[in-house]
C-alpha cells in the first residue's frame, strides 16, 4: 500500500493557526497511511499545543521535529529527511488549508502514471486564483479521461515553475523517487528557495497532472516573505535571496530554451527590483552592505543596474 507523507515547516506566532492547517489535513478522503512531519523552525507558539487540537483518523500519523530556527528551506529538508520511506510526498505551509479531495486527486495522478501533481490555489478572503490569473490564455493541457477535473502538460513543467506562481509550495505533491537527493537550498532564507527546488525537480521532465479544481486556499499567518515593510532591511534581503535563487536557476534550464529565456527575463527584472529597494533601503541606515557586495559578485551586471537607478534618481530629485 502506498505511503503518503506531508512535509509542514512550522512558524508563528498566533495559536490556532497550524490546527487549522492540521484539521485540513485530518480530513483528507485517502484510506492510504498518511505521515505528517512538523518541521518546529522554533515557533513562538509550540507545535505540540495545536497537534492537540486535531483528531486524526487511524490511518495518519504525526511527528514533530524541532530545531533551531533556520528558515523554511532547512525546515522542509529536515522534513523530506524524516520521510525516505514515503512514496509521495506533498507540502503544506503551516497558515494554509487544503480541500478534503487534495491527496486523493494526487493517489489518482500517481496510480495513472504520472511523476508529479499540481492543482488551482486561491488566496483567502479575496477568491484570487493563481493559475485563472497568471495563464490568462490557459495552460496547454491535455484532458485526462480519468478525471474531468484534470489535464496532462504538454510542454515541459520547467517552462512554468521559472516564472509565475505555477505551483505553489502548499499545492504540489510529487513522487519521492523524483526528489531523490534534491533539496531546498537553505541559503535562500526568505524567498526564492520554493521555486529554485521546483525547478530542480521540473529538470527531471516528471510527467505532470493540473487540476482546474482549488485544492489549496492560502491563509494569513506568518509569512516571512511578507515582513518587513518597503524600504527596510527584510525587504532588501527578500530581493537578494529572490536574484540569487534565478542565478541558480541558470545552469538547471540551461538544455530548455523557453525556460531558460524565462529565466534570463527574471533576473533582469529581479535586479531592477533589488536596486529599488536597496535605493529606499539606504535612507534608512539598516543596509544589508556584506550581503549586497557578494551578490554583487554574484551578478556583476547587478553594479550597472544600481548605478543607472542612482543616476536617474539624483536627475529625479533635481527636477
């Protein structure tokens, strides 16, 4: 029988957020063992208080792993780790919920052969719907005569995770053997890891199963991709990590043109926003100097790009 195991790093600060996510969980409508690993990236809020909250059905189990706070990367690693014996694993942010039918439609991809599965997201409280509003003109899909709900990709997935919210950390779920030894780089501690590992996975060409149905709906807890407000060292660093994880991008779609040309577009309009912000950022005297330098390194032509915004924003003040 297969295994299914659910990766949720853990961090906030309001209770009763992760038992929201966990009841999401409890009722999924799979008979299959289900392992949930809590990654506890040293929450505020203990991850044994809200475990306590959800009743399981027999089939789940639940483990906690604690650790130092180290960011959601490590987090998911630490996860993956504790679940080698898994046959799918899938992955949940501690301040989202999934539909009941999420892990049964993922059982139903995976029994008709296919590597990885992704599905509609949808933010709460507006109804924005990720895939309805970034691929306007639709995905190339073929229809699935097991699922109505369901289309095959016909294009290669990694034309997709480079740019746009194609899949979401809490709304994919793929076959263990496809992750193999890859992993979140831990490095990128605030942005730019989730679409860097599904990139890496998308390099593996897995064959991929989209459903038009919502099976994620993406909460309001702690997201630290959000704090920090414009202008401050977070944000700076954001753009650092997010610049950073498309230049690691490159060598991964170097044999995929659309993607790599994907890619190239990012990282131009990843600098431009870096630049942005670390403008604002320097009015305030918390400017992140060391790690701005070594992605200046990292990316030379970053120098150009801060320069030319400098420029135009002294031309500006004059006028």
């Amino acid at each position: 029988m297969p295994v299914f195991g659910v990766v949720i790093p853990y961090y906030q600060r309001r209770a009763g957020v992760l038992a929201a996510a966990l009841n999401s969980v409890a009722r999924q409508d799979v008979g299959v063992p289900v392992t949930v690993v809590i990654v506890d990236d040293a929450s505020p809020i203990a991850a044994e208080t809200e475990v306590e909250k959800v009743e399981f059905p027999g089939n789940f189990s639940v483990q906690i792993i604690r650790q130092e706070n180290a960011g959601p990367g490590a987090a998911r690693n630490r996860g993956i780790d504790a679940l080698a014996a898994a046959d799918y694993i899938a992955f949940l942010d501690s301040d989202d919920s999934w539909a009941p039918y999420h892990l049964g439609s993922a059982l139903t991809a995976f029994e008709n052969g296919f590597d990885y599965y992704t599905a509609e997201t949808e933010e709460a409280g507006s109804g924005f719907r990720y895939l309805a509003n970034f691929f306007k003109e639709g995905l190339p899909l073929k229809p699935a005569g097991f699922a109505s709900w369901a289309g095959e990709l016909m294009e290669p997935i990694i034309n997709f995770t480079v740019a746009g919210p194609f899949s979401t950390s809490s709304t994919f779920v793929v076959r263990n053997d496809v992750i193999g030894t890859t992993r979140f780089d831990k490095a990128l501690r605030t942005a730019g890891e989730d679409g860097l590992f599904r990139t890496m996975l998308a390099a593996k060409s897995p064959r991929t199963l989209v459903s038009s149905r919502v099976d994620a709906l993406l909460g309001e807890g702690v997201n630290i991709f959000s704090e920090g407000d414009w202008g401050s060292r977070e944000a700076t660093m954001r753009a650092i990590y997010f610049l950073r994880s498309r230049l690691l991008m490159r060598p991964v779609v170097e044999s995929f043109p659309v993607a790599k040309a994907k890619v190239e577009q990012a990282v131009r309009s990843a600098r431009v926003e870096l630049c942005r912000s670390a403008i604002a950022n320097l009015r305030r005297g918390d400017f992140p100097l060391s790690q701005f330098f070594q992605i200046c390194r990292a990316d030379p032509l970053l120098l150009f790009s801060v320069t030319g915004a400098l420029s135009a924003a002294r031309r500006g003040r004059r006028s």
